[in-house]
C-alpha cells in the first residue's frame, strides 16, 4: 500500500511542478510588464493597470480560478478549455499566471523605484542609452532587492497549487485526497505534506544561496 501511495502522490508531484514551472515561466515577465505598466506616465494606462492588480489582489486566488475555469463555458456556451486534465491544467496556469504577475509587479515596482534616482541620472551623464541604464544599472540593483520578497511568493506559489483540485486537476493534494476518499485512511494526507516540505525545503535552500551571491551590493 505505501509504494502504491507514493507512485500516485509521485504522479501528482509531477502535475503541481507542471503548474509551478509553467506559472513561474509567463508571471515573471509579465509581471515586469504589469510594473511597467502600473508606472507609466501615460494616466489611463497607469490607472487601469494599479485597478486590476488592486481587484487580483484583493479577491482570493481559488475564486479567480473559478471564474477562469467556469466562467467562459457560462458566457460563450462551450468550455474553451476542453473537460480533459490538460484543458484543467491550462485554466490552472493562466490563473495562476496572471494572480501572481500581479503580486510580482509590485514587488518590481518597488524594487526599481527604491534605486537611487542618481545613479540613473549618472548613467545618462556617461551617455548610456535607457536600455543601458535599466539593464547595467537599475535591473542588477533591484535583483537584490526582490529576491527575499520575490521568494516568499514562489514559495506560497508552492502551496497554491493544492488550490487547482478545486476545478478537479490531478494535483499532489488530490492525489492524497483520494485515498482518503476511495480507501478511508488519512495517512497519505500526512504523507502528501512531507512532499511540500521537501519542495519548499529545496527552494529555500536555492534561495538561500542566491540571497548569499548577490551579497555584493550591500
């Protein structure tokens, strides 16, 4: 029973570093996007953009996913996302894409305003273009900056993904859950925590480093 167990919560491991990957691969640039965006000088731009991440913030992720899943298939009368677990699995990655773009923006945004203004300013006095200056200048400063934050998001974004066996995706926690409600027992439940611990173990460990290498700027 327990290598039964283990091989299907190995299954459903692999389906939540499916979401976790694909979510970290489009939410970190489209997150910088969204910064951008929200510190625009264009007024309209700027306002719809500090909207929507106020409404994606402000409202939990399981209901995002909800109305992402379910929502589409109630207003255009068929499900665009296809009723098989890569259609649940997309719907999972775009909801979860976009929430944590959101979240990452701000941690963007206030990573490049807290460089000093004169150091841009600097840049430009030496002749550097603007790209120069956001990559050699700006981008390695605010990397620094949002790493300690940027990683207690992927590490929630970890736990987060437990959230797609709500639209039926075959997850880790789902996997546990099933036995639960096939056999009765609750161990693997149990059992299906330990997997976390080690995935945000490994990550912290991988943060960690990070946070070490980037000692540099202080």
């Amino acid at each position: 029973m327990f290598w039964t167990v283990t091989l299907t919560l190995l299954k459903g491991l692999l389906t939540t570093f499916e979401i976790f990957g694909y979510t970290l691969l489009i939410a970190l640039p489209l997150g910088l996007v969204f910064a951008f965006a929200s510190m625009s000088r264009f007024a309209p731009l700027r306002g719809l953009m500090n909207v929507i991440i106020w409404i994606v913030r402000g409202t939990p992720l399981m209901l995002q996913l909800i109305i992402i899943f379910y929502g589409p298939g109630l207003w255009l009368g068929h499900n665009i996302w296809s009723g098989d677990e890569a259609g649940r699995i997309l719907a999972t990655v775009v909801a979860f894409s976009f929430n944590y773009a959101c979240y990452f923006s701000v941690i963007f945004r206030g990573g490049i305003q807290g460089v000093p203004k004169g150091q841009r300013e600097a840049g430009q006095m030496l002749g550097m273009t603007k790209g120069q200056i956001f990559f050699k200048v700006t981008l390695l400063q605010m990397v620094k900056r949002v790493v300690p934050p940027m990683s207690n998001e992927i590490i929630t974004l970890v736990k987060d993904t437990s959230l797609a066996r709500i639209i039926a995706a075959y997850e880790l926690t789902f996997s546990g859950y099933s036995f639960m409600k096939s056999d009765g027992i609750t161990w693997p439940l149990f059992y299906t925590g330990v997997f976390y611990l080690l995935f945000v173990g490994i990550l912290t460990l991988i943060f960690g480093k990070v946070e070490k290498k980037l000692d540099y700027f202080q």
